[in-house]
C-alpha cells in the first residue's frame, strides 16, 4: 500500500492535515453499531480527506471520485484500495457541504503558507 504513492506526494500531506482537525462534528451522525446489519461506515476523516483531495484536483463529481477510487494510486492509497459507493461520497458532501468547503479555504491556506516558507 506505502507504494502506491511517494514519501512527498500531496495526498499524504493531506491526510496528515485531516488527522490534525478536530472532526467531531462529522461522527455525530454515525449510527452503525458493530455487529447489527447494515452499511459500512467510513470513517469521516477518510471521506472528509477524499473530498479534499478531490477538490484539490478539481473533481467535485461523486461518481468520478468513486471510479477514481478504483484505479487512481492516490484514491487508492487513501483508500487502502476499498471501493467507496458514490451515493456514500454524494451524502457525505449533501450532509457536510458548508464545513468541508471551510475546510478546503484552511487547507488551502497552509499550503499556501506551507508553499511560502520553501520560496
């Protein structure tokens, strides 16, 4: 899994970023109890830090992060190369729209100030 990507690949700056967020809010709606039916949940900052990254590429399509989640080795990487079903990305964002367009300004700006201090 570790090479499906480089050491200095920006998705792993990413993830770094997403673990040092406080994401409470986005485990409030978690439901699914271990061992009853039902769907898998994912875990908020994997879905928060997917739709970063997507973001970053430009990709706001549900449907396209999902196919790329398939094939592409940074989706996959974030991943650990488990498919993720679109209408789960699409509810997530529906859900978390406002908090994750906010937590995109604030990635964008410590890559900003990150991009600064190596000038």
């Amino acid at each position: 899994m570790e090479r499906l990507v480089s050491e200095d690949h920006e998705v792993r700056a990413i993830w770094e970023f997403t673990g040092h967020l406080d994401l409470a809010a986005y485990y409030e709606n978690i439901h699914s109890v271990e061992g009853r039916a039902g769907s898998t949940a994912f875990d908020p900052r994997l879905l928060v830090g997917i739709w970063i990254y997507a973001y970053s590429k430009g990709t706001g399509s549900a449907r396209e992060i999902s196919r790329l989640c398939e094939y592409d080795p940074a989706y996959q990487w974030l991943t650990g190369m488990e498919p993720i079903n679109y209408h789960t990305l699409a509810d997530f964002r529906s859900s978390h729209k406002d908090s994750l367009d906010q937590l995109f300004v604030q990635v964008l700006k410590h890559h900003e100030r990150r991009g600064s201090h190596h000038a």
